[in-house]
C-alpha cells in the first residue's frame, strides 16, 4: 500500500561516483547531504489538495563533465499539458510502496527507462509541488551513472513526442545553454525574441491576488516551464550551491510549502463547490543556504 511519507534512502555507495568530474562529484555531495538533512513528515502534508499525488523523475547524468537532466515533451494528443517539456512521471498507483516506485515506474512507461536498473542511484525527494489540477507532485532526484543506456530509450507513441536533455547549471545561467543545438527563436517552440530565457508574471486572484513568476528556458526541444522549470531551478541550486542569475520570484510570492497550503485551503473554501481553480501554483525553491525546512 502506497505510504507518502515511506522514508527514502539514498542508493549511492562509495563507489557511485567515482565515474564523475570533480565539480559533479560536487553537485551530488551537496544534493545529498540536503537530502540527509530533509524532514520527510512534510510529504504527509502532500495528500491535502484533494489526496492526488503524483510523482516525477529528475533523473541526472555526466556528459562532457557537466550534468545534465533527462526531458521529455508530452504528446500534443494528450488531454493535460499537450505539447509541453516534463520530467517523466506521473500519478501514484495504490500498488506502488512509495514515490520513487511511481517514478521509476512512470519513467519505464514513459520512455522506457530500465526498471531496477543497477545504476540508477536514488539521491531524495525534493519538496512537493501543486500542478495545475491540484495535484501534489513529489520530484524523485536521482543519478545515472551509465549514460549509454539513454541510447536505448523509446517515446511511448501515445504520451511523448519527444526526449531530450538539458544541461542543469543552464536552469541557472540560461546563457551557459548557448553551446546546445536550441530550436529557433520566433518559432512554435520558442515563439519569444529573448535569446535563452523568457519570463512573466501573473495574479491569481483567488489566492489573495498573489502573484507568480512563470519561467521559460530556451531547449533542443520545447520551452522548460512552469512546473519543470521550478523543480529544476530547485535543484540546480542545491546543487551548484548559488542562486540564478535572474530574479527567481515576483514581488509578493509566497515562497515556502506551509504558506501555499494554506492559501490553496481558503481558496478551496471559497469556490464553487470548494474547488480550487485551476491554476498552476508550483512551490518555490528554498534559497540555498537555508534549506528550505
């Protein structure tokens, strides 16, 4: 039976990482020891917005001595978020122990990702996102230390169009993606005039008018946004241990889990029928530094 706050142990050995340049090596240590330092009782808190919980993969690996993110862009015949980059996942199963379970298991469906695959090393879970409907969404952080096995990868003909990568310190320097094969600026997956980077705030009114900052990165493939994006900012700066060089919230953004839980329950009372609307409302990053908890 699926337990959300079934604790998570990281699955690296000392011998994990010997395969890594020095300034990954460093990424991961740093991820992990966050990860050691994380209260899991918050993922308790998880089932709250109507108990739909879900759970995608942020699967890292090393090329060229840099770490990049496993990427997908949903299938445009799909009902929810057509066309646009995710991480693998998806909703839990009864049948699933835990979140990495839902993860690993999506990721196999997705794009068939090796289940149980000796080296992919779990690292932890990061805090729980909301997505567009309402959703507590748990990212899985994991290490794949035999990048070869991506070569062997296949799209689920109907739910990914296609699978791609970035790289991570691009989530937080958009300009360091400059050496990527990007789509074209102007077209229909970056149709903006902004070389590697796009963004925009919006109200949501009932959320006491709150304000969020959507960002958009320039890919090979479709824009990194919304959710995605603020889970990969999250652990690009865990990670590399520095903020972005943008401003990563608008002015009035509630910016930790207990405050958005608690705006999203009010909201929840005052709609219709006691349904939230639906806007997508992820939980930010904690600043580096201060962990988040």
């Amino acid at each position: 039976m699926f337990d959300p706050a079934a604790p998570i142990e990281a699955s690296v050995t000392p011998d994990t990482l010997q395969s890594l340049s020095e300034p990954s090596k460093a990424c991961i240590k740093r991820l992990l020891a966050h990860f050691s330092n994380s209260a899991e009782s918050k993922y308790l808190l998880s089932s709250e917005p109507g108990g739909k919980l879900a759970a995608v993969l942020v699967l890292l690996y090393e090329e060229d001595g840099e770490l990049r993110v496993l990427l997908t862009t949903r299938s445009k015949s799909l009902r929810t978020h057509p066309g646009q980059t995710a991480l693998p996942g998806g909703r839990v199963d009864a049948e699933d122990d835990n979140f990495v379970v839902t993860a690993m298991r999506e990721a196999n469906e997705e794009v068939g990702l090796r289940l149980n695959c000796p080296d992919i090393h779990v690292l932890g879970l990061l805090d729980p996102q909301i997505s567009l409907y309402r959703i507590a969404v748990a990212p899985v952080v994991a290490l794949l230390t035999k990048p070869d096995i991506l070569r062997s990868l296949k799209a689920a003909e109907d739910e990914v169009d296609r699978i791609f990568s970035h790289p991570l310190e691009a989530i937080l320097d958009p300009s360091l993606a400059k050496k990527e094969k990007l789509v074209d600026i102007g077209s229909e997956d970056w149709p903006y005039q902004n070389n590697f980077y796009n963004t925009s705030d919006s109200q949501v009114p009932l959320l006491g008018n709150m304000t969020y900052r959507m960002h958009r990165f320039r890919s090979s493939a479709s824009p990194i946004k919304g959710m995605t994006a603020e889970v990969l900012i999250k652990t690009a700066e865990i990670a590399y241990n520095k903020p972005p060089v943008y401003d990563h919230f608008a002015p009035g953004q509630l910016r930790d889990f207990a405050s958005l839980m608690a705006a999203l329950k009010q909201a929840s009372k005052e709609a219709p029928n006691g349904a939230a609307p639906l806007t997508s409302i992820p939980i930010p990053a904690p600043t580096p530094g201060t962990g988040g908890h």
